[in-house]
C-alpha cells in the first residue's frame, strides 16, 4: 500500500511562490487535468471519503490518462490517503467500464497545475501550483509517498518543511477537498 502524504494550502501570493519554485527547482511542467469521479448511485464511495477518479492529463507534449483510487483518510488533519494509481491506454474504455458497472460521473472538473518535481530531506516530493477555474484562488500542494502509516509523521514534517521555505505557514493550510468546493460553487 501507499500514501500519499500531502498538505494543500491556500497561497495568498501567488507569484512570490511561484518565483521561489522557479529559482531553487528550475521551471515548472504546466499541465492541465481533466478530472472526473466517479460514485455509484447511492453516493456510498464519497460517503466513505474514498475516491474513483480518472484524471487525463494534457501537458504541452504528450497526454495521458490515469486512473487512480484513493482510500479513505489515514490522518484527518492533512487529508492524507492510500493511493492506487495506474496508466490508462484506453480511457474512453474506461468511462464505459464505470458506465456498465452502474458507476456515474458525479463530478468533473479541470485544474490548471504547475508541477515541480523536488528532492528535501532525502524523500522525492511533487510540489504543485493549482488553480481550479471555477473556484477563487490558488493552492499549493506538496505531497510525497510512503509506505505505511508509521512514515506518515516523518513525511508530512518534510511537507510542511518545503511549505515553509516557500512562504507557507500552517494557517494557510486547508483539507477543503476540490469535489467539495467545485460542488458548492455549482448548488
């Protein structure tokens, strides 16, 4: 199993933030995601703060599609969770599979990112600069794998730690899921 130990904070400036990744990570991949997810009908994934999602990714060279689970929370206060991801060849195949199965599309959205890929403290970590249309404002979130629950705390220090050194204290952090905020916008 792994974990995807994130923090996502709102970022009140944004360009100071993007110059700081800039000037120590190099340029950024900018990348847009067309997220979909997908429930059955009686909302019971959601309910259980779990996720079925496909995500295709359209960067300036080359598209993908991935489609991913996410189990529910480990650690409450960051919003961390299991994560099960793999490459999709056919993603229209795909939709029709959920489709079949009696899944439905319960929400779809796009968000524009800005991925850099970083190393701190010896862990591998994916800093991304995220703007979500249909909402106000920009987010920046930090994440970084890890095996089981014991490496959580250790992970989601050097999390916070990158937050840090680009600006971002603990108030600006948030747990606000994109589904939720997306939906609250669209009621």
């Amino acid at each position: 199993m792994a974990i995807e130990a994130e923090l996502k904070a709102i970022v009140r400036d944004p360009e100071s933030v993007l110059a700081a990744l800039e000037k120590t990570v190099g340029p950024g991949r900018v990348e847009v995601y067309q997220d979909t997810y997908y429930d059955d009908p009686a909302g019971s994934l959601m309910d259980a703060d779990r996720e079925l999602r496909i995500r295709t990714v359209h960067g300036p060279d080359s598209t993908r599609t991935v489609l991913t689970y996410k189990g529910a929370r480990v650690d409450e206060k960051s919003g961390s969770k299991p994560e099960f991801e793999t490459r999709l060849d056919d993603p229209d195949a795909a939709h029709a599979i959920f489709r079949g199965l009696g899944y439905i599309a319960r929400i779809t959205f796009e968000k524009r990112c800005r991925n850099y890929n970083l190393t701190a403290d010896g862990r591998l970590v994916l800093a991304t600069l995220v703007r979500v249309p249909e909402i106000d404002g920009t987010y920046l979130e930090v994440e970084t794998a890890v095996v089981d629950e014991t490496e959580l705390p250790a992970a989601l220090a050097v999390v916070r730690g990158v937050l840090h050194e680009l600006g971002i204290g603990d108030g600006d952090l948030t747990a606000e899921l994109y589904t939720d905020a997306v939906a609250a916008v669209r009621r």
